[in-house]
C-alpha cells in the first residue's frame, strides 16, 4: 500500500483540484481561441540555455503565431559519451518480472513490477554527422550552447533521436515548463540520450477538443518542416558551390514568409528516430499522434514516428472496467475528478465516455491496430483507469504490435511525474525501464535493450 504521507498527500491534493475544476466549471466565456498553455498557481522551471551540472540545456519556442502552443526543448550535451540507460541491477532491489518472453538478465521477485512483453526489433540510422557540424559551426551564439568549443568536438557529435513529451494534468491543469515537468523531461534525456520536446499544448475550458489533440499534431508537422528547411538549405548551398557557409546567407520562403531553421533540431536532432510519450492525458494525445502519423505516412517524411510511451493513459469507457468499480475512489485522481475533467475538455454537445478521445477501443476508431507503432503502457497498481490501458495494449498485441505493459506495484497514478514523488526509487526505476525498451528503437547502433 502507498505511504501514510502519500494518502494524506492526495487527500489534500483532491480537494484541490476538486475546487479548481468546479470553479473552472462556472467560468463565463472561458472559451478562447488563443488559449492558455498554463495555470499561474504552478510553479515553473526557466529555461536555461546553458548546459548546466546535470548536462541538459533548455529553451522555449513559440511555434505557432496564432494560438497559446509552445514547446520546451531539452538538449543534453552531445559531446558526452553516455552508455544510455543501463539500470543498476540489485539483488535486493530489482523491479521487474517477465511475463510473456525470457528474461535477458537476471531478475529477483520483490514485486516492484510487472512486465507483459511482446515481440520488438531495433531501428538504425546514420548519425547525420555532417549537418550537425554546419550548424554547429554556424553564426547563431543565443540559444546554442557550448558554441565556444562547438568547433572542436563536432567530430565526436552525433545526431539524438527526439522524444516529443506530452505532459498531464487531466486536460485542465499542467505545463511543460512546470518544475515537476522540467525534472521529468531532464531526467528522460539523460537516460535515452534523446532530445525532449515538451508541448505546452492549449487547456480546457479555455481551449476545448480538439484543440490540445491538433497542438500534438502541430508540433509533429513543425519538427517535419523544420527538417526539411534543413534539407533545402543545404541543397542550396551545395547547387551555388558555396558550401554550408553560402546556405547561412540564404533564405527559405513559405506560405507564412521567410522561415528559419531552428539550430538546436538542425545541429542534433534526427526527427527519422521519433518517440511519442504521454503522461496521463498526455497519453491520450501521444495516441492520437500517433494515429495520425500512421494515416500520413510518407507525407510527414523524413519524420518517423518509431515507438510510443503511453504512462498511465488517461482512457475510460461507458462500461466500467474492473478497476473502475473497484478503485473508483483512488489516490489524487478519482474516478469522479476525471469525468468532471472530461465535461470541461470535451465540447457539451460531444460528450461521451465513448467519445473517440477518451475510449481507444471504441469501434470505428481507425487506421487498423495492426498499423500502429511499438507502445509501451505504464499502470499502476491503485489506479483505476489501469484496466482499460492494459486492455488497449492486449489489442495491440494481439495484431502483433509490441505493446509490453509495466505494471509497477503500490504504486498511484502519476507516481512517476507527481511534484511528490518525481526523486522517488520507484518513480527512478520507472524511467530507466522506459529508457531501456525505448532504445531498441532509437539505437543508432542497433543495439537491442530486452527484458
């Protein structure tokens, strides 16, 4: 069972959110098409474009001139040789058991978590060397950091893949430049030597569905053209013989005008290694994403969505589960907080606890699960929307789609990005075990990372 100071914590914590939602609930022309991104009550982490002690460096962009969408873009430091996300095995500490696949290393059962595997291989590609030292050794000096030395060491820099992170808070709270969110972001770059992007996508009621659901796409078709600015910059330059150094003086225009490479993606980022990761409703929309990614195909070239993350999905259903009859009154969210949170985000004439946002199982709801990316699914075992996440990635395995389910014992809804519990040894435990089945995928190596 979770700690006194867990129960006491959520205690209040309901109550909180409880009076929010309801006064959010009475609000007079909430609705605006802008949006807002942010509560002023939480707490935020400011950017810092220098890498700091923990070697991540971060800055915000606002990406989109007519609505509230932001991102929050972590780097971690390129010139440092990481061996990734290897969890420091213990015997008298472990977390995993295996179900449904052998074991690739030893395993001690203290329940700590549950694994239901499936079937999953590696995805290489090439470094893009080259194009990360043109930017590197370009003129921009604001927001790319260690560009005194960016000279020397651009032989031992290496494109990352890019984890684009969707934050919770039941549609209607949350941030991605929160504090709690901050730590969570730095903490998943460390370990997958990936670059995060955090969307601050639009909140309800001020910004309805699909309004959060088209951010998420947003975002996913700027990393594309921003990728393929690189692209004709570089074929220009090379057509006009001048090199990398003629590109910088020349000038890409759009529907919308002169547009710019951003040189944190240009300089690092390989958008062909893409992993979605959503937490709570986040998940919900990293789902859609990836949806929508699927039905695109090679229009959203050469941006790969690879694999997704799906922790403790935000998914209910008009016929309760188990879990829901059963732990209706949970820790920090309940049962009742989460419709309420639902009746503000879905639009009054579309609300439906089948409505194709919140039931992914729904019929009708396309392209076919046999189309979908590899997804990971974290549950916890005190939550009540557990069942429903557990049964989506059944489906998925089901059209041979390696979709392993983490099943983390005495543990709460969002135990492992909660303000609370983020320097937890579970809410650790966790990202390291992401890390590891996220690159199989990401691997530049081909290397395979297996339970």
């Amino acid at each position: 069972m979770p700690s006194v100071a867990v129960k006491v914590y959520s205690l209040f914590f309901k109550l909180l959110l409880k009076h929010k939602l309801q006064h959010r609930s009475q609000m007079e022309d909430a609705e605006s098409p802008f949006g807002v991104t942010s509560r002023p009550e939480e707490s935020t982490a400011p950017a810092n474009p220098s890498f700091g002690p923990d070697g991540v460096a971060t800055k915000d962009i606002h990406i989109d001139p007519l609505t509230a969408l932001s991102i929050r873009i972590f780097l971690p430091d390129p010139s440092l040789h990481r061996g990734g996300a290897r969890p420091r095995w213990s015997p008298d500490l472990d977390r995993r058991n295996s179900y449904g696949g052998s074991p690739a290393t030893p395993s001690h059962d203290h329940g700590r978590r549950s694994s239901y595997d499936g079937a999953g291989s590696a995805h290489e590609n090439g470094n893009g060397a080259d194009a990360a030292a043109g930017a590197a050794a370009g003129n921009y000096r604001g927001y790319l950091p260690s560009v005194v030395d960016a000279r020397r060491r651009t032989d031992r820099s290496k494109k990352l893949p890019i984890i684009i992170q969707f934050h919770g808070g039941g549609f209607v709270a949350g941030s991605n430049t929160s504090a709690a969110n901050d730590f969570f972001c730095r903490r998943m770059a460390k370990l997958c030597d990936a670059m995060v992007i955090a969307v601050g996508y639009r909140l309800a009621p001020e910004s309805r569905y699909p309004a959060a659901f088209d951010d998420g796409l947003k975002v996913l078709n700027w990393l594309g053209k921003q990728a393929k600015l690189v692209e004709c910059k570089i074929s220009m330059g090379t057509a006009r013989g001048g090199g990398i150094g003629e590109v910088r003086r020349s000038q890409i225009v759009d529907t919308f005008g002169a547009s710019t490479v951003e040189p944190w993606l240009a300089a690092h980022g390989d958008p062909s290694r893409c992993v979605l990761l959503g937490v709570s409703c986040g998940a919900n929309i990293a789902d859609y994403v990836a949806r929508k990614a699927v039905d695109a195909g090679k229009l959203i070239e050469p941006v790969k969505v690879v694999a997704q993350v799906l922790m403790y999905p935000f998914f209910v259903g008009s016929v309760p589960t188990h879990s829901e009859i059963k732990l209706a009154n949970s820790y920090f969210y309940d049962k009742s907080l989460c419709l309420l949170a639902w009746k503000l985000f879905l639009p009054e004439d579309e609300f439906s606890l089948d409505h194709p946002a919140a039931n992914p199982l729904v019929p009708g709801r396309g392209p076919p699960l046999r189309c979908m990316p590899p997804t990971l699914t974290v549950v916890a075992e005190h939550d009540w929307m557990r069942d429903r996440a557990i049964a989506y990635s059944e489906e998925l395995r089901k059209v041979n789609v390696d979709a392993p389910v983490l099943e983390y014992k005495d543990a709460v809804h969002e135990f492992a990005t909660l303000d609370m519990l983020l320097k937890t040894p579970q809410a650790q435990a966790c990202a390291e075990d992401i890390a590891i089945w996220v690159k199989k995928y990401i691997s530049i190596r081909g290397h395979e990372f297996s339970y």
